[in-house]
C-alpha cells in the first residue's frame, strides 16, 4: 500500500491482491486485444500502451534496480530476437511485487514480478519465463481470447466501496475468480511449445522451462504449509490452466524432442538478483504475521487470529476461514473534516447506513456505521468505519460478513479497527525490507547453517531447498553460491 501523494483513491484490483497472497500463478492470461489483424498493429499496441500504466499501478510499479531491470530487457530482446517479431517493438518490465507471477499485454509489453525472479535456478529459467510469454504474443493468444471484458473492466473490478447499483460485491471475488485465469490449456500448450523452441535458438538448455514449473510446484506447497491448507500438488489451481504436472511432463518431452546441450548460466542472474527486495516491498508496507504496518505513512494494525491478511499495492486485504473479509484503504477527505459526515455524505453516499456513530481510534477522530450489500447475489453484512487521519485524508476499513453473519464476526472487526495507530519513531525503524543475498558456501557450512540465518522466515529450511533447487540430501560444496533471505 503506497504513499497517499498520489491523491487518488487507495485501491487495488482484488484479483491482483488475491494473486499476490496465493500460490504461483506464472504463466497467466494476457490481457484482451480488440484486434484481431496483426499482431503488432496500430490497435494492439494502442492497446499495450494505454495499459501498461494500469499494469503498473496495480502490480507495484516497476522496480527500482536499475541492474536488475536491465538485465530483464537485455534478456527477454535476446529472445524476442529469434522469432518472427525480431523487429517489432517490445517492452520487458519487472514489476515491484512478491507475487510469484508474469504475463503479457498486446503490443509486445512483458512482464515478470521480482517474486518470480527470486525462486528461478538460472538464467535459462528466467529465459524460459519470457520465452513462454513471448510466445504468447507471437502465437496471438490475447486476439483468440473469447471474452468481453476489457482490460479497463478487469482492472477497475476492485474492492473499494461501491454503492447503489454495484454495492461493495467485489469483496466476494477474495474467494472467487481472479484476472489471471484466461488461456485455454491448448493455448497455455502451445506456448509452452514455442518457449521451448525460443529457447533452442537463444542457445538455452530447453530442458530449463520444465525444471522451473518444477520449481513452482514445490513452491505451492510451501505457500500451503506457511497458510495452514492443503493443496493439490500443483500451483495452478485455474480450471483453464493445464495441472503442474502435465506441463512439467510435456515441457519435459518437448525438450527431449531437442538436440541435447544448451547453456544454465548462473553468474548473470546471481549478480542481477543480489540484494533484490525480497517480500514486501517498503513503499507499499510490511505484512509481519498478522500485522501490516507502513512506515512511510506511519500506520499500522493488526487483525485476529485465523484471518489471512494480504497487502497490495493500493489496499491490504485479509478474510478469515469463516468467509468474514476486510479490506483497509484511504481516501480524500474531500473537504470534510467530521468522520460522521464523512462517512455519510463522502464514502458512503447513497448507501442506507444504520447505527452511525462518532467514536475516536488510535487518539484519532472516527466514525462507524453498519450496511447491507450483495455479493454475487447473496446478502452481505458490511461494517465501516473511517478514521481521520489529518485534513486530507481519511483511512477507512471496509468489513464484511455473510448476512446475519455480523454479530459473530463483529468483535473481529472491531478488534481489527481499534488496533489502528500511528506508528512511534522506534516501531518505523525496526521496519526494515528483506533482501536476496548471493553467499558462498564455506567450509563446513550446511542448509542449517544458512536457515539458522533467516529465523524470520517461516518454515525456513523448506524455503532455502526452494530458492536454492536443493533436494533433501543434496550436499552442499565449498565455494558454491547459494541465495540467503536476509531480513536487514
């Protein structure tokens, strides 16, 4: 959740928030294109174009890392330079954000999140990230989409509050559908196809695409294990995407069809991605356990126990397993000052507001009201509360409940709004980013050697054998290079 300067409402799209708090979802869906001629034509890249700052806000931002966002272009033309598109434009972005995740909009925009970036082997992994969504792009996937939605649509569905006709409904979508879930599996293959291709001619061990999904795999298992849920061995659990292991099986065929060799080199992206932000990114907030706190605005609060609480990179969301949701944002003032009046003149303008009252949170003036909504077509019981921060702005909890359902979620949502508070000087700077560190194995060092390094880590040592490619009962060799998650 970034700095308020911006002046805008502080909202996220609730399928790239949800995206961000789940599993891997690498691979996913471009975007449509109302083209359906040339691949590079005047519309598609209008397209591209018109949406690349969308994208942008909704993932984070680009990084920052000059390095690292240079060694990604110079990558991803290498690639696009063995196809039939080598002259068309194209345009490779890493986005600032821990979702493990990459994708494509019409006109040769590619993107990768640097949540990917940290669990891949090599370079030839990272070229097979780019290979895939490149093929994508030349395969004119996004112009056979067969949807209505535009990418506008898509990006605006967020969970902000929303009254009258459209209610506050996409809070029901934390459980449901997400952006990302729109290549069939014939398209996701074919892609799969030409990637391995892309990477034959760049000179890459077309053997890397396969070990990555691998990779992705074990990492949807421990994203089960940290959450406390089972999942189904694979990390993309879409229904329009083929299972994990199909696509590591067929990705692995493919690239036996292929002259044996190719290039796995390391020292490129080791040196690309050390020091990379690892998690939580500063300028969008800290998410410790059940805590979020941004030092930059100098908040923070805490929701209860069983609640999974997910920050984005305009709004932080969480929902517990009883299928209670919140989600926390900011807004304008708007000139008003009082938070009753706020709450029912500004926020919640035409919505049928009970029990409104003035209360204070944090030493700081407050409001709370209780409404009705729908989501998906069932009833919802919703609580707001805003709180005013200073004259410009007022930061607002949006809490939901299936209908008749409040009184029992009710103490959570008040526990969660009245956890709300300024941040003192000490608790701001305790607040520190992890970092990806690049270290060499000396001797007698072990995996427990280095998990001892990153106790901030829940279960630490399966996370090291993630990012590492480590197997139980690998050894370790002097010299060797390994990636550390460091939590200063």
């Amino acid at each position: 959740m970034p700095s308020f300067q911006s002046n805008r409402n502080l909202r996220r799209s609730i399928a790239s928030t949800l995206a961000a708090g789940m599993a891997a979802l690498w691979l996913v869906a471009a975007p449509p294109s109302p083209a359906q001629a040339g691949l590079f034509d005047g519309n598609e890249q209008a397209v591209g174009a018109q949406e690349h700052p969308k994208i942008l806000a909704q993932f984070g931002g680009a990084v920052k890392d000059a390095r690292l966002q240079g060694y990604i272009d110079q990558l991803g033309r290498r690639l696009a330079a063995t196809t039939e598109r080598a002259r068309d434009p194209w345009t490779f972005t890493v986005l600032d954000s821990e979702v493990v995740n990459a994708f494509a909009l019409p006109g040769g925009y590619i993107y990768v999140t640097r949540g990917l970036l940290a669990l891949a082997k090599d370079e030839a992994e990272v070229a097979g990230v780019l290979a895939h969504e490149i093929g994508h792009v030349t395969a004119h996937h996004s112009a056979q989409r067969q949807t209505r939605e535009t990418i506008a649509g898509l990006l605006a569905a967020g969970a902000g509050l929303l009254f009258g006709d459209e209610t506050v409904a996409q809070l029901a979508g934390l459980g449901g559908t997400a952006l990302v879930a729109s290549y069939s599996r014939e398209q996701e293959t074919e892609a799969d196809e030409l990637g391995v291709a892309t990477l034959e001619r760049a000179g890459y061990d077309p053997f890397a695409m396969a070990t990555f999904l691998e990779t992705l795999r074990r990492d949807s298992q421990y994203a089960g294990l940290r959450e406390g849920r089972r999942t189904d061995g694979g990390f993309d659990f879409f229904a329009s995407h083929p299972q994990t292991e199909d696509r590591v099986r067929h990705a692995a065929d493919l690239a036996r069809a292929r002259p044996p060799g190719g290039a796995r080199p390391r020292e490129p992206y080791l040196a690309a991605i050390d020091g990379m932000i690892y998690g939580d990114s500063p300028e969008n907030g800290f998410v410790r356990g059940r805590t979020f706190a941004h030092p930059g605005l100098g908040i923070s609060f805490s929701v209860p126990e069983g609640y999974s609480l997910l920050n984005g990179a305009d709004q932080v969301i969480a929902k517990s397993k009883s299928g209670a949701a919140l989600a926390f944002d900011g807004g304008p003032a708007g000139g008003v000052r009082d938070p009753a009046d706020y709450l029912a003149r500004v926020w919640g303008k035409g919505a049928s507001l009970q029990g409104l009252q003035a209360t204070t949170i944090g030493g700081l003036p407050a409001a709370t009201a209780v409404t009705r909504g729908e989501t998906g077509g069932e009833a919802a019981d919703i609580r707001l509360v805003a709180i005013r921060f200073d004259n410009d702005t007022f930061y607002r909890f949006t809490f939901l409940a299936p209908a008749g359902g409040l009184a029992r979620a009710d103490r959570d949502f008040q526990a969660t709004a009245n956890s709300f508070h300024r941040l003192t000087r000490q608790e701001a700077a305790q607040l520190q980013p992890r970092r990806l560190r690049v270290v060499a194995v000396r001797p007698g060092d072990s995996v427990e050697t280095f998990v001892r390094r990153m106790p901030q880590e829940p279960y630490a040592e399966e996370l090291f054998r993630i990012i590492n490619d480590l197997p139980p009962g690998t050894p370790l060799a002097p010299g060797q290079a390994v990636k550390l998650i460091e939590s200063r």
